[in-house]
C-alpha cells in the first residue's frame, strides 16, 4: 500500500499540470482559461487546496470579488488550518470594503503562522484604513522584527510613525532608510516630514 495507484499517479501529474498553465494564464491576465482549468483540477483533485486558492485569486483579479470570497470561505471551512487561505479571504473583504472582517481574518491567519511579514503588512494597512494608527504601528513592529531590514516595512514605520507625531520613532525610522537605502527616492521628503514633527 506504500505506493499510490497508477490511476492515482495520473491523477496527481493532470492536476498539476492544469495548476501550471491555470498559473501562466493568470499571470497573463486570461482569466476565462484560467478559471476554467482550477474548475478542472478541482473536478480531478478536489481536495487540491491550490486549485481553490487559485481559483479565488482568479476571481478576486477579474474583480468578481463575492466569488472570491465564497471561494475562500469554502477554502478555510474545508482547510482551517491553512493560513493563506484566511490571508486571501481577508484580501478579498478589503477589496470589499469590508474592513473589521478583512482585520478579524488576518489575525485568524496571523494564529496560524505569525512568521508571514506580508500578513503584518496587510494587517497594517487594514488598521490605518480603521484610522488606528496605533495598532498599525505595532503591527509593523512584529514585521520588522521578522525582516529587519525590509525597506517596505521601514518605509510603513516612518509614515505611521509621522502619523503618530512621534518624532523619536520616526527618527529611529530614517536612520535605518538611510543605512539600507541611501539612494531611496523619497529620502528628502523624508527628512522634511520628519523635521516637520514638533
């Protein structure tokens, strides 16, 4: 029994097969073949958790976003433990509008795998459209301290932190934009915000 069936075999290579090209057309924007070919790797594989995946961002980048987000809601009912799958979901109510539930599935994410900086990131991002700047901050904090010289994450902690009228934090934040970026483009802009602070 250690060795799956031919027909098994078979299965598993048409399936990825299909998520390869399904892949490429997305990427090359042609959704219609692209959602068709997850639909047939679901139909052959439907425990294919990147099929789903797929399929939700086919649908979240066509802008059919009430379809994504039913795809992703089957996804973490189906997988709970799979963290994407929150992450995306709570992509597609952003892109909704749907703020607190977007924030209530990041975090869901983040319990599953808090080592994701682009879960903090987006975390972040949903905070400072909640007008919490404060949270947003700490957010970042974490995102740092996973990637500490990530120049996105320096560059959300220097805004936020000239949001916040911290004059300190945003100092902090500029010394290290300029020992990983010195030819950082907005570097002037930079230091006038940050001069600007009382």
């Amino acid at each position: 029994q250690g060795s799956l069936p031919d027909s098994s075999k078979k299965a598993q290579s048409k399936v990825r097969e299909l998520l390869e090209e399904a892949e490429a057309d997305r990427k090359a924007k042609k959704f219609s073949p692209a959602e068709s070919r997850y639909l047939s790797a679901i139909k052959v594989d439907p425990e294919s958790t990147d099929a789903y995946q797929g399929l939700g961002e086919t649908y979240r980048e066509m802008g059919e976003l009430a379809q994504a987000v039913e795809t992703f809601e089957y996804a973490t009912r189906t997988w709970p433990q799979e963290d994407r799958g929150f992450a995306s979901l709570a992509h597609a109510l952003r892109d909704q509008g749907k703020l607190e539930a977007a924030k209530d599935h990041f975090l869901h994410a983040l319990s599953i795998n808090n080592e994701i900086v682009d879960y903090h990131m987006d975390l972040a991002d949903v905070y400072l459209q909640l007008n919490d700047a404060e949270k947003a901050f700490s957010t970042l904090q974490k995102a740092q301290a996973l990637e500490p010289n990530n120049p996105k994450v320096l560059d959300q902690l220097f805004t936020v932190s000239v949001l916040l009228k911290n004059k300190d934090l945003a100092k902090e934040a500029l010394e290290k934009i300029k020992k990983i970026n010195p030819d950082h483009g907005r570097l002037a802009e930079f230091e006038k915000k940050g001069k600007g602070l009382k």
